[in-house]
C-alpha cells in the first residue's frame, strides 16, 4: 500500500536571523508557503514592525522530499541576500519605521520632554500582557496576520519547543478564515491546538499562541481567553 503524503507534509524550514547594522537591530525571517500561492517570503522588522518584504513567487507547490530539499537551498540563498543587502547598506535609518526616524529623535515634542507623560501601550501590548496574566500561562507568541513571529529569536525558540506545529505553522493559522474586502484580517477566536497546553488566539490582525506550562484545575482555558479577547474589542 502506497503511503500519499499531504501538501502540509513538504515544509522546509524557514531561517530567522538577528542582524545589526549601526544601532539599529534587525529581525529577518524567511519561510516557504505554498498558500494561498507558493511563495518564499522574507521579512524585516524592526521591534516588531515590518519594514521591507521580498517575495519570491513559486511556479507550483512542493510535492516531494527532493523538491523540499532543494527548496531548503533556495530558502537560504535568498535568505544569505537579504542579510548581505542589509550589512552592506550605509544607512541604518532606513531601517528605522517612520516613527522612530532620527530627524524625530531630535526634535521631540514637548510632550515627549515631560518626564510625567507617558504613552498608552499599543492594543497588541496591551493583549500580550492580558493573556500572559491568565493563570498557568509560561509563555505568549506574538505573530502579525500573515504568521511571521513578531520579537527577534521568538521564530526559533517556537520552532524548539513545537516542531510538528511550526511546520505546519500556516496551515493551522488557516483554522482562522480570511475576512475578503478587510485587507489581511481574518476571524477572531481561539483554538485549542493541544489540550490544556496550547492555544491559537486570533485577534483579527494578529495571533497569539498561549503556552500553558502548569494548568490551572479550576481554569476553564478557552473561556477565559474568549472573555479576554472580547473583553480587548
């Protein structure tokens, strides 16, 4: 009996690098995908901000161990490029998000100079530190809405702790469907991947995945995420 192997079988490991160029530090990611088109994506971000995508459209998905393997070598020359591209360049602000751009360094606002002022944190942060206050909760993964890890090394340290989830990494985002006409937001909710010990929160432009290292007896997990995720609208 011939054993037929699923599309989601034939997924090379993606490559994540920490790279500085001045003072800027910067997060590169590259990863195969095969939807909803096969493509290798490379991303840079700066403190979690995406600065520069290059993607690498693919005439068909991978289908074999072979074509896997040589897709492993094309997923590190281009990640080789980037990181070339980057240590090569003689500007570093150009890195830099527009916020946080020199000529804005320089000249802060008043408000900015008051050491009593003091900025809201972002939704996104303030989620982080909702559900890494639920009980039980070791670790929260943060990932923007097409699955690219968002804090440097978090990609690799995923990848350790989860492998058969981080191969299949996009095929589990895809739990949660795409909302067409609203750009990359897809449904909200929360899936439990492994029982009392894993979960996926999609906030609509974000995931979230939720480690639980010693549950709570008395925690009733996907409740009191969906209530901290409806309690964030």
């Amino acid at each position: 009996m011939r054993m037929v192997m699923a599309t989601s079988d034939f997924i090379p490991a993606g490559r994540t690098s920490l790279v500085k160029n001045g003072p800027v530090a910067l997060q590169v990611q590259t990863e195969y995908a095969y939807r909803p088109q096969p493509r290798i994506t490379t991303t840079v971000l700066n403190e979690g901000q995406v600065v520069y995508k290059i993607e690498r459209g693919l005439k068909r998905k991978i289908d074999s161990i072979e074509g896997m393997n040589r897709m492993d070598s094309v997923i590190r020359q281009q990640h080789a490029q980037v990181l070339e591209v980057i240590n090569d360049s003689q500007d570093s602000s150009s890195f830099l998000p527009a916020k946080q751009s020199p000529k804005q360094e320089e000249t802060p606002t008043p408000q900015a100079q008051s050491p009593d002022s003091t900025s809201p944190p972002s939704p996104e942060k303030r989620m982080v530190e909702q559900l890494a206050g639920i009980p039980g909760v070791s670790r929260v993964f943060s990932l923007d809405c097409e699955g690219n890890f968002v804090a440097p090394g978090t990609s690799e340290e995923f990848r350790k702790s989860f492998s058969a989830i981080f191969k299949n990494l996009h095929e589990v985002l895809s739990v949660f469907t795409k909302i067409h006409g609203f750009g990359h937001k897809r449904e909200r909710g929360v899936y439990e991947v492994e029982n009392d010990r894993l979960f996926l929160v999609s906030a609509g432009d974000e995931f979230y995945f939720l480690y639980v290292e010693r549950p709570a007896p008395s925690v009733c997990y996907e409740e009191v995420i969906k209530s901290t995720l409806d309690n964030m609208i």
